[in-house]
C-alpha cells in the first residue's frame, strides 16, 4: 500500500475557503430552519386567532357592560370555547341506580285484623275516647287506633319521645325515684306505626324461626307485640321503664326495687301498670311488668285502687251497675 500524501493534502488557502464555505452553509441551513420555525408559529398563531375571534360574535347582541368586559380581559383559547355546553357527560351516572335490590326482605307477614273475635276473646268491646281527656283512650286489639293518628308528641332529654301530657308527670315520677336512691329508666316510648310493623313482623319471624307455623307465629307474637295499630306506644301514653341495673325485659324485672316502687307509686302520677301477670286474657297482652300507661290520676287511682285492669274499669265505667241491684259482676259488663 502507497501513501498518497501529497494528493490528499490541500493549500492551507483553500482549505480556509472550505470551511468558510462550510461555516456558511451551516448558517443559511439554521436561518432556514429558524425561518420555518417562525412561520409555522405564525401559521398556529393565525388559526388560534381565528377560533378566538368568532365567538365574541354571538355577545354582539348582549348589553355593554359584556363588551367592557371583553375588552379588560382579554380573550385566550381557555375562556372562549363554550365549555359551559359540553359537559353533557352525566350519563354513565344513571347506571349505577340499579344497585338496591338486597333490601327486599323475603317478609311475607300477613298483620292480624285485630277485630277477629277468635283471636282473642272479646272481653272489652270498648273504645272510650273522651274528648275532654283523650289520655283515657283504650287501645288494645280490639279497639285499633284511627288512620293517620298523629299524637302530640315530644322529645324528652334522653331523647325518648312521649305524649306531650304525659311527659311532665313521667320526668316527676321519674324524679322521685331517682331522689329516693331508685335506678329507673325508660327504655321504650313512642312508636310509629312502621316502626310498630317491624317489631311485629320480627316477632312472628322469630316464632316461625322457632318452628310455629305462620298462622300460630301470628297469634302468638300479637300476645308479646302488639299489632300496627293496637300499640299504646303509637299513642305516645305508654311507656316501659327498667332498673338501670336490670335492664332486661323478663319476668324479674317485677323484683327489682325500682319495679316495685313503680307499682305501689305510679298510680299519683297518673301511670298504670297497663298488663298486670292476672289479666292476659282480657288485656289481650302477656304480663309487662315494665309497661306503663299514662291515663291521669283520676282513672289511675281508680285502676290501682280496685285492682281491675283498664278494660275493667272503663267498662263499669260505661256500664255502672244499678245502684239498687247492688252487686254486678264485672265480668258480666265485659
Ligand atoms: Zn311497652
């Protein structure tokens, strides 16, 4: 292999020429490249402009006062396009309602009609509604409350709702008790009619949990709920109390020092022990001894004092034996 040097080599003068010529090059090259740069920014430019400029158009016919504001802000690519419009998207909302079916609880409770004389036995067909003191009515299954009654009702501190009548004389009643080193607390008032359906529909579920059938489930679950409609907890006048100590609803609620003071003092404050343990068949509910009535001290003392139950006593009341006759038996008048 031969060297080929002096071929190869250039005069120093044009090699200067070269890379003047290259220099050169290099630079119309960029200008070039710089040129389309600041065209192609024009050209964008331009179309931004157009889109901005035809909007304003539609404003032509509002007040001054916009064409002021246009004029202080000035009009960017943000504000102009009518974004207000677009957002139609709340559609993929809709699709997701379809969601509560596992509310629907396979309850397939039929109510009592509580008029069904075989049921219980009619003992007390009466309905007293004195107008002149509506806190005597008789509720019980057979004497159901109206439609749509709505008791006046208010809420008490402890957040239990009561009959607006019976809620002083409950608060004294209560008072005194707790003066006296007693533990009593309410643990039940005023019931809604659908609140009073969901106790019952319970009730008769357990039951047929138990292995009654629907129909026995049914009968025995109104001796321990009442029906909708035949609760006094829908009046607002009833109330269950409990020890704070015992707060268990049984049979030995009745031992416990606040149970006993209740009975043997509820009566001054116009409460009644409503389902005493020996009148379940006439009262048409097992015995409570945690359920108290409100019915005013009169009717109350009346109750207490003779020992008859409610439906007794509202019952002679109708129906007072013949003073000369002398001795009518209550179950006579049921
Ligand atoms: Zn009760």
């Amino acid at each position: 292999m031969e060297n080929k040097k002096p071929v190869r080599r250039t005069p120093p003068k044009r090699r200067r020429n070269l890379k003047k010529k290259k220099n050169g090059m290099k630079f119309m090259w960029i200008l070039v490249v710089a040129l389309i740069c600041v065209i192609g920014v024009l050209v964008v430019r331009l179309f931004n402009n157009q889109d901005v400029e035809t909007p304003p158009h539609i404003d032509l016919p509002g007040q001054e006062e916009d064409q002021l504001q246009e004029q202080q802000t000035p009009v960017t690519p943000e504000e102009t396009p009518e974004q207000p419009e677009i957002p139609q998207e709340p559609i993929p909302q809709i699709p997701e309602q379809p969601e509560p079916t596992p509310e629907v609880p396979s309850e397939k409770v039929e109510y009592v009609d509580a008029s069904d004389p075989t049921i219980y036995p009619v003992v007390a067909n009466v309905t007293v509604i004195d107008t002149q003191a509506p806190y005597t009515m008789l509720v019980n299954p057979w004497n159901k409350l109206p439609e749509g009654y709505e008791p006046d009702i208010i809420t008490r501190s402890d957040g239990h709702k009561v009959h607006a009548t019976a809620a002083e004389p409950l608060q004294k009643m209560l008072n005194d008790a707790w003066a006296e080193g007693l533990k009593p607390i309410v643990c039940s008032s005023f019931r809604t009619e659908t609140k009073q359906k969901n106790l019952f529909a319970n009730e008769v579920n357990s039951y047929i949990r138990s292995g009654y059938t629907r129909e026995n489930a049914i009968t025995e679950a109104a001796k321990w709920v009442a029906n909708p409609g035949t609760s006094e907890h829908q009046t607002g006048l009833a109330v269950d109390i409990v020890s704070l100590n015992y707060q268990v609803l049984d049979k030995k609620q009745e031992d416990t020092p606040e149970q006993k003071w209740l009975m043997e003092n509820s009566y001054k404050y116009g409460f009644i022990l409503r389902y005493p343990s020996n009148k379940s068949d006439i009262t048409g509910i097992y015995y409570e001894p945690w359920h108290y009535r409100y019915v005013g001290v009169e009717l109350a003392e009346e109750v207490y004092t003779s020992g008859l139950c409610l439906e007794e006593v509202l019952a002679l009341k109708l129906n007072p034996p013949e003073e000369d006759g002398g001795e009518t038996a209550v179950s006579d008048l049921l």
